[in-house]
C-alpha cells in the first residue's frame, strides 16, 4: 500500500473513531438524563435512594418505591424513547426528501392525530370494542396512519417525488386543521380545555402499555434503518448520484416514509404533539459526527432522547410547583441552542 492509501485509510480510520466515541458519549448522557429525569421532581429523592429503588438493593421506603416505579420512570422512559422515535423521523425524513426543514410533521402526522384525538375527545367517536382509557390514543395512531396511507399514494404517483409529497403534507395540515377547528366548534369548554393541553404534549399521562407501543414501535423500525443506511448516505449526493451506485431512490423514499409515519404516529398518540425535536435533533447529531448515516442514525437516535430527557427535567423546574407541557419546554430550550448551531455553521445546509 503506498504512503498516500496508508495516510487516507489512517485518517479514515481516526475519522470513524471519534464518531464512535461521539455516539458512545450521547448515549452515556442519555442514561444520565434519564437517571436526573426520575431524581428531579417535587417530592426530593436523594440520587442514592433512587439507585436504591432501582437496584433492589438496600432498604428503601415504601414511598420512594412508589414515585420511582410508578411516577417518574415512567415518565423517564417515554421521554427517552419518544425523543429517539421522533429524532430517528426527522432524520429519514430529511434525507429522502431532500430538505433540511423537513419533519415528521411536514407529513400532516401531528395535525391529523390531532384530528383524531379531537375526534375522541369531543365528540366521543373512536374504535368500536376499545376501552375508554385507549380511545385518544388510539384514535390519534389511525388518524396518522390515514396520512400515511394518502401520502403513498403522492409518492406513488407518476409526479411522485420529494417536492410532491412535501406539498400533500402541507395540503394534509391545512385540511386537518380546518377540520380541527370545525369540530372545537361544537366543543364544550372542559373537552376543548383537554383537546388544547393534549396538542401541547405532554409525559403526565405516561403507562406501561403506551410505553410499550413506543418501545416496539422504535424496535421494529430501527434494524430496517439501520439497515438502509448506506443508501440513505448514497442519497446525501443526490437522487442521480445515488441512481449511479445502484439505489432504487423510488423505493427507499417509499419505505423510509412508512418508517418515519410509524414512528411519529406511536410517538405522537402516546405523547401528544411535540414539535421541535424532530427538526432539531438530527441536525445537531449531523454536526457532530457528519452525514455518514452508518453513525448519523444512531447519533441521531441519542440526540432526540437526550434532548427529550432534559426538556423533561426543565419542565418539572423552569416554574416551581408547575408541570410545563413538554411541547412547550422543547422549543423554549431547544430553540437558541439550535440559533446557535445554525449561526456556528452557517447554514443548516452545510
């Protein structure tokens, strides 16, 4: 091997290393903020009664066990797995679509399972057989899915492509919102009330079975991703260049949409709507460890947990005594910290 191959495969290599050790790093404070996240909160839980509670270890108290296990790990676990689910979105998402401002809910997923939730909130509508507790939630996942389902068919269509499927997400918003705001219309002050807190996000309503949709929602998606990474990589150079190496960019932007419309709908029915991450998150994993989706991905993946963690924390904290509504939290946070990003760069685009 010559000098030049040993010095490129060497830099390669260093490269590839502390992309690694980015990725290991965001998953360490992830765990970290997920740990704060279930120490912070009114009731004061010192950090070694907490590791008590969670270790089995020790003798906790009964009341410690019950706010761990019952009130803040589960609100923990789904801020993590909500943040990654919407990261992991907005990742595919800008991609295949060919856009830095792209999201999950440039889709319409956010306002149709808003639509849907509204739906079940105000006028009692949902799926026949189902208990009352799942009917929002369940209401708001087939509303996304329903979006889904007509945005195939643009990407499908002989016009099909990033510029058409973007524009049917806009359309989708409008309409849902119209419709939205037709059935708010006819509301009662106590559902409209609950349909306005419900369009702020929030964690509060966290269960084991919510959690759980997220968490296999996220575990199904994630290995056809990850798997896809070279090709989504191979799109970074363009829909023709891509074409060259052998990617079906048609198909690819087809499943990566059904990939990012699962994981916003599981997020968005169990969490409400919780804008911000989803564009944010993936830009700032972008930066750190640059547009190798083969790290790109799980980075991105740390990111929206991480993100989602703190804001979690920030909002049990920025007003005493109150629950901010998660939604709001992220872009009061997140916002100048991505101003920033934007300004250190220069662009999203670079």
């Amino acid at each position: 091997m010559s000098a030049p191959a040993r010095i490129y495969f060497a830099a390669h290599r260093h490269r590839n290393l502390r992309r690694g050790a980015l990725v290991l790093g965001l998953g360490v404070l992830a765990l970290c903020g997920v740990l704060a996240d279930i120490v912070v909160g009114p009731s004061g839980l010192p950090l070694a009664e907490v590791l008590r509670v969670l270790s089995g270890t020790g003798e906790p108290s009964r009341g410690a066990e019950v706010i761990v296990w019952s009130v803040r790990l589960p609100v923990a676990v789904l801020a993590l797995l909500v943040g990654a689910a919407l990261s992991l979105a907005g990742t595919e998402m800008q991609t295949v679509l060919e856009n830095p401002l792209a999201e999950p809910f440039t889709l319409g997923v956010s306002s149709a399972a808003a639509l849907g939730a509204g739906i079940a909130i105000i006028l009692g509508w949902s799926l026949p057989g189902l208990p009352a507790a799942w009917a929002v939630t369940a209401n708001a996942f087939v509303f996304a899915l329903l979006s889904l389902a007509i945005l195939q068919g643009a990407a499908g269509s002989r016009a099909g492509g990033p510029t058409v499927v973007i524009l049917f997400g806009i359309a989708l918003n409008f309409t849902a919102g119209s419709l939205l705001a037709l059935v708010q219309f006819v509301a009662s002050a106590d559902a409209l009330q609950q349909l306005v807190f419900w369009t702020m996000g929030s964690l509060s309503g966290a269960r084991w079975p919510g959690i759980l949709l997220v968490a296999l929602t996220l575990a199904l998606v994630l290995p056809f991703s990850v798997r896809a990474s070279w090709k989504l990589t191979a799109l970074r150079f363009g829909a023709e260049q891509a074409q060259g190496f052998g990617v079906d960019v048609a198909r690819l932007r087809k499943w990566a949409l059904i990939r990012v419309s699962l994981l916003a709908a599981a997020a968005v029915s169990i969490a409400g709507v919780i804008g911000f991450v989803g564009l944010a998150a993936p830009h700032i994993a972008r930066f750190a460890v640059g547009e190798d989706h083969r790290f790109l991905l799980p980075a991105s993946v740390l990111t929206g947990a991480v993100m989602m963690s703190f804001a979690s924390i920030a909002s049990k904290m920025l007003v005493p005594g109150i629950l901010l509504p998660i939604g709001i939290v992220t872009s009061l946070v997140g916002l100048p910290v991505f101003f920033l990003l934007i300004l250190r760069r220069g662009s999203l685009g670079q």
